[in-house]
C-alpha cells in the first residue's frame, strides 16, 4: 500500500504529453496510478468551494477534462483514463454531492 501511496505522491502531476512535474515524464512512463489521481486531482479542484475561483458544477468541471479550455487540455491526460472518467463521471458527481451531504 505504502508504494501505492508513494506513486500517487510522486507521479499526479506528471502529464501524458510530458509537461507535469517533478520529472517531465510522459505517456506510459507515468505509473497508472499517477495517470488515474491527475484527472480526480483536476476535477477535485475545479469542484471545490473555496475563496477564489468559485467551484464549478459537475458539467463545466467534465467539459474542461474532457475538452479543455486553455488552463488543460485532453493532451495531458491518458486518454484511456479519459475514456473511464468520461463513462464514470456521473459517479464522480455522485461523490460529490454525497460528500457536501446532499440526498441521493
């Protein structure tokens, strides 16, 4: 479990076209676990409530994972794991409003 923990710690923000960090890696040189936590990362921060920006709904959120809008594009992303965020993403914004306490 540790090497799990230390992956996703290390390789979250390493993206599949080679721009993330620390090490610029790309493709499947990224550990699948870092491939899976940089889109939940990415949404995870576009749907949070804080002081600035304002969170963003669950659609804004999937449109810029999925389409981009100039701060990401899909090129950073694994487009397998794309594919699996596109065909869950309901489930993600189930999470979402569970975790705020909303009623299913």
């Amino acid at each position: 479990m540790l090497d799990t923990a230390a992956a996703i710690a290390l390789f979250h923000h390493e993206r599949f076209d080679g721009s993330g960090y620390p090490n610029r890696l790309a493709g499947e040189a990224i550990p699948i676990e870092g491939h899976l936590v940089a889109v939940c990362d990415v949404y995870d921060a576009l749907r949070e409530v804080r002081t600035y920006p304002p969170a963003l709904d669950h659609g804004t959120a999937c449109n810029i994972i999925l389409k981009g809008d100039g701060r990401t594009t899909p090129a950073k992303f694994d487009p397998a794991v794309l594919t699996a965020f596109s065909n869950a993403s309901a489930e993600f914004e189930r999470i979402v409003k569970l975790s705020a306490g909303e009623q299913q």
